[in-house]
C-alpha cells in the first residue's frame, strides 16, 4: 500500500501497518511530476501508483508516535521564536512611527519599553498598546526558556544527539533534530545526505556542459538552517589564533572562498560527518590544526 507523505500520512501509516498491509510513503515532490493534467482523487491515486512503481524511488520511513511527538516540541520552539520576532519587529515599528528608537537587538529592547513609557509625546492608547507588544515578548521568552530547558532534557537522554553535539558547530538543537529526523540507512553516502539537506549545488548541465550554481536549498530547510548557522559560529570563532577548531582545511577554504560560501561549505561537510557518524556509531575525531594562525591565512 502506497500513501503520499502529506498531513497525518505517518498516522495512517502506523495504523495500517498494524493491520497487517505493508505501507510506504512517497515524498509529494516526486509524485508531482507524474500529475497529468487537472486534480482529483483519481489522477492523484494514478500519480502515486505511477511514482512508487519507479524502480528508484526512495520512500520516507513510517514515524512512530513518540518519536514525532519528539519532533513537535522543536517545531513549536521554532513558531514560537517566530512569533517573538514578529513581535518585536511589531514593537520597533510601531513605536518608530512616534519617534522612539533603541539601538538594534533584543537586549535592547527593554530599554525600548522604557523610552515609549516616560516619552511624553506619545499618545496613552499608543503606550497601553506598545505595553501590550511588550508583555507579549516577555511571555513568548518564558515558553522558549521552558521549551528550551525540555529540549535539553531530551538531549541528555539521547545518546545519539550527544555524539553529533560533539561536532563544532552542532548544538543540542541541531543534534537532536539531527537525531529526529534523520534515517541514515536511507542514504548511501554522506553526500546524498548533504543533497537531501539542499547543501550542494544546484545543477543546470546539458550537451556535455555541467554547469553548477548555489546551493539547491530543497529537503528539509530546518535542519539546513542549523547546520549553516552552526558553521557560521564556527568560522567566526576560528579567526581568533590558534583556535583548535582551525584546522588546515578549514584555514585553506576561509583563505580561498568569501565568507558565506565558506559558511555552507563547512556546513556541507558537517552534514557529511553526522552520516558517517550516525552509520557507523564513531565519535568525533577532531583535525589537527595547522602551524600557523588562522589570522596570518
């Protein structure tokens, strides 16, 4: 039996597969092609039986409960800490209109509320309203903390998530999201890991010619997120000499490549060691530094 991996097809997937059928999931990106023309029950039922019946196509596996309620408390962290940056957003802007401005950041902020509260100009429904905006950050603060203090709980009881913590740059969030969402059987290489991320380069070849371009960005762009910004940290605590992440390779790619191509490079390459990590159940090993600095590179 085949299901499209949409909303709730996990749910289905289990509760099929309790009742004996053999259930596979179908990514929804590789059904499309197979669309013909219009949308209903019929051509999308064709559609699916057409794309799981190519000989290489790869299936998602089924989620068991638990693990997807794992998941979920990362996605709620990840709304959440949009909101909060909406709602900031919100705040400066609105009290902008007014003329009361703070410098940039969210430790600012604070002292943002404080201006609004003693500006003399501002209309009392405008404070009441931006007192509101204010409140609504500190709250959405309170659950992240909350939330965060659950993930780190979650990360201490997952042996997995602490070996990939161990790479520089993966944290506890990107360790157990890594952890969550991540079948390493799946992929045959680190590479097509590092494809399914979106990290490698997005190819335009025809006639003999292979072009290629900036990264895909396609699969799931949660973890491409992390894994990027993870190396970003990276490189910027890198610059400071002697360092122990520095090691020769990276010291040569900062030297070569600008700075965000650098960035997705090494994230790249992280998504390559968490497969091999994962496959294999080896711990870090880290590079040796080279001899000279990363500042003189």
């Amino acid at each position: 039996m085949v299901l499209e991996a949409c909303g709730a097809s996990h749910h289905w997937g289990r509760r099929l597969t309790a009742l004996g059928h053999t259930v596979k999931l179908v990514p929804p990106q590789y059904v499309k092609p197979f669309v013909r023309r219009g949308k209903n029950d019929r051509i999308d039922a064709e559609a699916i039986s057409e794309a799981a019946a190519r000989p290489s196509m790869r299936f998602v596996p089924i989620k068991g409960a638990e693990e997807q309620a794992a998941a979920s408390v990362l996605k709620v962290r990840e709304l959440l800490v949009k909101q909060r940056t909406q709602t900031i957003n919100a705040l400066r802007g609105h009290a902008g209109e007014f003329g009361v401005v703070a410098a940039q950041g969210k430790a600012k902020l604070g002292e943002l509320v404080e201006r609004i509260a003693a500006a003399a100009d501002v209309p009392e429904v405008a404070k009441e309203m931006l007192a509101l905006l204010g409140a609504e950050v500190e709250r959405l603060d309170a659950r992240i903390r909350e939330l965060d203090r659950k993930i780190e709980t979650m990360h201490r009881g997952s042996a997995m998530s602490q070996l990939l913590a161990e790479i520089p740059g993966v944290g506890s969030i990107a360790g157990l999201t890594a952890t969550l969402t991540i079948e390493a059987k799946q992929f045959a290489s680190g590479r097509h890991l590092a494809a399914w991320i979106g990290l490698t380069p997005r190819e335009h070849s025809t006639g003999g010619k292979r072009r290629l371009g900036a990264i895909s960005k396609q699969g799931n762009e949660r973890l491409r997120q992390l894994l990027v910004l993870g190396a970003t940290a990276v490189l910027k605590a890198i610059r400071k000499p002697g360092h122990r992440w520095a090691s020769e390779w990276l010291v040569k790619l900062t030297a070569r490549k600008p700075f965000r191509v650098a960035a997705v490079a090494l994230a790249n390459k992280m998504a390559r060691i968490i497969w091999a990590m994962m496959s294999s159940g080896e711990v870090y090993r880290q590079s040796s530094a080279p001899q000279s600095s990363v500042a003189a590179a």
